[in-house]
C-alpha cells in the first residue's frame, strides 16, 4: 500500500492516480472469492431461515385479512337479505293490519246502519202507534164531547122550557 502511494504521489497525472488505486481494489484475489462465495451463503441463509418464513406470515396474514374481509362482505350480504326479508315481513303484516282494521270498520259501519235502521223502523212502528192512539181517543173525546154536548143543551133546553127534554142522536 505504501508503494502505491508513493507511485500517486510521484505521478503527476490525474488519471493514472485513480487508476492506480482501482487496481488495487479491485484485483481477483481468493479473498474476492471468499467474500462473494460468503455473500452468496449468507443471502442464501437468510432467505431460508428470515424472509422466507417473513414472507409466508406476510402472505398468510393477506390471505386471512382477504377471507375475513370476504366473511365480513357475506355477513353484511346475509345481514341486508335478513333485514329486507323482516321489512317486508312487517309490510305485509301492516297491510294485512290495515286490511282488518278496514273490514272490521266496515261491518261497524254496516252495524251501524242496521242499527239505525231498526231503531228507525221501531220509532215509525211507535209513532203509528201513537198516532193510531191519538186518533181513538180522539175520536172517543169527540164522542164524549158530542154525548156531553147534546146532554148539556137537553139540559139547557129543560131549564129554558120547563119541561123535560129527551137529547137528540139517542
């Protein structure tokens, strides 16, 4: 090493300085062979024992993240058909709901009108009633009336003529 110095520094040219020094640097000698056969061990070395095995966790790590992300995306898929299914099962039973509620204010309605009916029937029935009533007793006041009218003038006619005085219609 010290010979080579000397050699650059009594060298006035650049160029043959750095010439001089890569020689020395790179010069096929066993120790290159050494140290490349070593590097090539040692990549061998740590692909088997330290980045296969890394390579295999990193691998096996995307495959399951990649299986539950698709078990998470079958679940969410289950998750809606579930939620669909139970909406459309409350739909139905709303309109089924709706459905009842509509007959059952149907047959009220039609209750209703029966009722009214009846009752309608019933008050006419009454009301013929009553009026069939007022009319016999009005036809038996008149009566009375005539009866009391006519006993009232032979009454009167007896008082006015001193004599007795039978009632006419008798």
């Amino acid at each position: 090493m010290c010979q080579l110095l000397r050699r650059v520094e009594r060298s006035s040219e650049p160029c043959v300085t750095v010439l001089a020094l890569a020689e020395s640097v790179l010069s096929l000698d066993g120790s290159f062979l050494f140290v490349f056969i070593s590097i090539l061990i040692l990549i061998y070395v740590l692909n088997r024992t330290l980045f296969k095995p890394i390579n295999q966790i990193l691998e096996e790590r995307e495959r399951l993240g990649a299986g539950r992300m698709s078990e998470a995306r079958q679940l969410l898929v289950e998750y809606e058909q579930r939620l669909k299914r139970y909406e459309d099962q409350i739909r139905a039973a709303r309109s089924e709901a709706y459905q009842h509620l509509e007959a059952q204010r149907r047959e009220a309605g039609l209750a209703r009108q029966r009722m009214i009916a009846e009752v309608k029937a019933e008050t006419a029935a009454q009301i013929d009633a009553a009026k069939q009533e007022i009319g016999h007793q009005a036809t038996a006041a008149k009566q009375n009336l005539e009866n009391e009218a006519r006993a009232m003038a032979a009454t009167i006619s007896s008082h006015i003529l001193h004599r007795p005085v039978s009632p006419v219609g008798d």
